[in-house]
C-alpha cells in the first residue's frame, strides 16, 4: 500500500467527534412518551449504533444513513416527526435550522440559560416540555478520555409543532 494512503487512514482513524453522545434508550422512550408525540420517523443527528429512529442522518456518510448533513436537506424532512439532539457545538445552527424549515418533532438542549442560543427557544412553537437529568446520556465509544459533562445537570425536551 503506498505511504500516503496509509497516512491518510491514520489520520482518518485519530478523527474523534466529540459531539458523539446520545440520550439512554429508555429515557428517549419516557420522553416520546410524556411529551406526546406522534411517532418520530427522522434522527436528524445519529450515528448507525445510536439512532433512536429507522431513519437517520449522520455526520459522515454512512451504508446506513439517508445522507450525511441534516442541515443541507431540511426541505426533505417536512413531512417527518424529528428527533433533533444536535451536537452541543451547533445548538444555535440547530434553532435556525429548525426555523428555516419549519421543523417538528422534539428538541433535545442542555439547560444553559446563559447561552447565547438560549432566548431563540421562545421563537419555536413549542407545544410541551420535559427536563431530564443530564444521567441519561451516553457517551460514544469515539469520544476522548477525560471528556466530562459534568458542566451541566439537565437537558429540556421540546416538543415542536408547525408554525402556522
């Protein structure tokens, strides 16, 4: 094998996506379950081992996935019922997201009341609400040692709706 595609498939191998975390199956299913939503058909932010729904997009195109980016087909998903648990790092490209598009379905976000994302909340049709401890999240085998979420100590569901 040539020397740089070996170097190409170590670098791609040290790739680490710190945004890989994903909310406990039986709290998701307490969540779907108080906030009354219809059945979700859409994870837009998943990995294969971790989607919560049959359909998904992913961050790297995968056998599995519908298409990678959820941001650039959002024309695609108006007629799903999302599961929407972004990245913490794109939070607020999230909340325009959902807005450009008129996304529904439910809206996973840690409690940061001083975020700058945080007052965007408000301009979503949110029908109901649910706090969760922030113990339900898992992290993924790719995320780095010493990682911790300890910043934080609930998450808020947000069921949303189409706005009118």
């Amino acid at each position: 094998m040539p020397r740089t595609q070996l170097e190409q498939a170590d670098y791609l191998s040290k790739m680490v996506d710190i945004g890989d975390v994903h909310i406990a199956s039986h709290t998701f299913d307490q969540v779907v379950s108080v906030l009354g939503s219809p059945p979700l058909s859409f994870d837009c932010f998943a990995a294969q081992h971790n989607t919560k729904c049959k359909l998904f997009a992913t961050r790297w195109l995968d056998a599995h996935c519908q298409f990678s980016d959820a941001f650039s087909h959002g024309i695609h998903l108006k007629n799903h019922k999302c599961w929407i648990f972004p990245p913490f790092n794109i939070i607020l490209q999230t909340i325009q997201w959902i807005i450009r598009y008129n996304i529904t379905g439910i809206l996973l976000v840690p409690i940061t009341k001083g975020a700058s994302w945080w007052p965007m909340l408000s301009s979503l049709n949110t029908v109901a609400r649910l706090d969760v401890p922030v113990s339900c999240l898992i992290t993924g085998a790719r995320l780095p040692k010493g990682y911790t979420l300890s910043n934080m100590s609930h998450l808020r569901a947000l069921r949303i709706e189409k706005k009118r």
